[in-house]
C-alpha cells in the first residue's frame, strides 16, 4: 500500500454508520452478516493503525490493519451475545489488572432483577479477571436432575427451590475466585447474604421498562414468577417486575455496590439504557469493586 494514501486513510477508533464506510472507503470491505447487511445504518466501530517495515531491498511498505464491531444494545444481555469495541476491551483489561489485587480472589456475586444481564456480564468479569464464573439457577437445576428452574418452580414449588438455592449459596461461599450470578429473588433470605457477604455483592440496577423489553424479547415461558401474568408479554412482565422491585427493593440494597444503568447512560451521553454494551457495564463493576466493602459504596 502507498505511504501516502494510507496516512490519508488513517482514522482511530470512532463509530461510522456502515453505509457511510463503503462511501469512504470504497476499496475497503467490511464483513457482516446478512442479518446485519439488512440495517443499511448499523453503527460499527472502526478501529485502525498502520505498521511499516523494509524488505530485504530496502523499499519500506505500510501494512494497515482494521478492526470492526458493530454497536448492539443491551437488550441482547439475556441471549448471550456480547460485543465490544476495541476501546472497551481495553479500558476493561486495563481497569482488571488494576483491581485483581484488591479483591484477592473474593467471590464476586451479581444480584439484580431476572433479565437484568447478570450472566452475560458475569461471563465477561470472570474472564478478564482470570476467575470460574458459576450460575446459581444452573447449579439448582444440576441438583434437581437437570429439572429447569420453571419445572421445579410447578413441580415442588417455590420453597423448595429456595431452598435448594440457599443449600448452592453455602457452598460457594466456601470457594475463590468465582463469578457467580445468583437468581433474582436470592436476596429476599438473609442466610444468603451472610453467604453472599464472604465476597463482594453488586447489584445489577436496570430501568424496569428495559428489563420488560428484554424479558418480552424472549417470552416469559421460562420466567415461572411471570408466567401467570395476563397481557401481552411485554405488559405483564412490566406489572409483575413492578411488584417484585417492591418486594426486593429494599434488600438490593444490602449489596457491596450498585451499578446504575441510568448512570452509566447519562455518563456515557446516551438517551437510554439500550445502547449500553455488557462490556460498559462490566467496566462499571470494575470500577467500584476495588473500594466496596460495605452496603451499597458507590
């Protein structure tokens, strides 16, 4: 590649509508899936930097290098899905490396409404701390016969099931170095916050309207507390995350920490929640991991 035409095209890290990237680029390609092609103007971070070198005869050539990403909302939190910009993941690795000593291998435990993404989020903690992530529901449904959480909530109730939660509390309160994302109603019991307290609790604080968006997204068939409900889907996951949040509220508020999504939003420049990455959120954990020691610091 010339010199002088990749100085031109020298950019750094900075969100571009995808349409306008073939426009200004069009000897460049971008891959995306056709899903993705549909949106004519998905935003997708592109990131680029460039290296020279000589060859053998001495002539010095210029290498670019690019890095693309799309930007997707945080209602895919309960799918799994998770992107980051190349900016994020490094904020995120740096900000690791810096709170790992503080923490010294205590159990991080994520509370916080059903669908507020304490799985995703958890997953990408575990890894950049170099910790096991555990998922308290998948434990429960491991000691029932694989029996889905939904099933044991009809078949033995919902006492049984806290229960069997509590009984998974204990003992990972006897390990390190887990991420461990616990089930929504976990904080209603005491006994598990005595548990919950031998490492650092962070609690997931996201807008009631987005968790009905997202919990809407993918039914409520899995969501036993909310099966019941009459409505549309979105409807009645609002109605009955309104009565939880009430019933829980006040014990949230026993966590270590509280990350806010409306903050991180506000801070970020955002008009709302959704267009916050897992990857933000997890940065945000970071952050207030390393001075949280008593209930709700920060």
């Amino acid at each position: 590649m010339d010199v002088n035409l990749a100085q031109r095209m020298q950019f750094s890290s900075k969100w571009i509508e995808s349409d306008k990237f073939y426009r200004k680029y069009p000897t460049c390609s971008l891959s995306l899936t056709s899903k993705l092609k549909a949106k004519q103007k998905l935003p997708v971070l592109v990131s680029a930097h460039f290296q020279s070198k000589r060859n053998k005869n001495g002539h010095k050539s210029v290498s670019l290098k690019a890095f693309c990403s799309y930007k997707h909302s945080a209602s895919v939190l309960e799918s799994g899905s998770s992107s980051a910009s190349s900016d994020e993941s490094l904020i995120l690795k740096n900000k690791s490396q810096e709170v790992g000593p503080c923490i010294n291998g205590r159990c991080i435990y994520l509370v916080g409404m059903m669908g507020s993404g304490k799985t995703t989020v958890g997953k990408i903690l575990s890894q950049v701390l170099g910790y096991s992530f555990c998922d308290c529901d998948s434990l429960v449904e491991q000691e029932v016969d694989g029996t889905s959480v939904a099933e044991i909530f009809k078949l033995y109730g919902e006492g049984f099931f806290r229960n069997k939660e509590t009984e998974a509390l204990k003992k990972l309160s006897m390990m390190h170095r887990l991420v461990v994302s616990t089930g929504g109603g976990a904080v209603i019991r005491p006994i598990n916050w005595k548990y919950m307290h031998k490492g650092i609790s962070v609690w997931l604080d996201v807008p009631l309207e987005a968790l009905a968006q997202r919990i809407a997204a993918v039914g409520t068939n899995s969501r036993p507390l909310l099966h019941h409900e009459s409505g549309d889907e979105y409807t009645k996951a609002l109605r009955r995350l309104s009565t939880l949040l009430e019933e829980r509220g006040e014990y949230y508020a026993n966590a270590n920490a509280r990350v806010s999504l409306e903050n991180i939003a506000a801070k970020l420049g955002y008009r709302d929640v959704s267009s916050i990455t897992p990857t933000a959120i997890a940065i945000e954990v970071e952050l207030r991991l390393d001075r949280a020691r008593d209930p709700l610091d920060g």
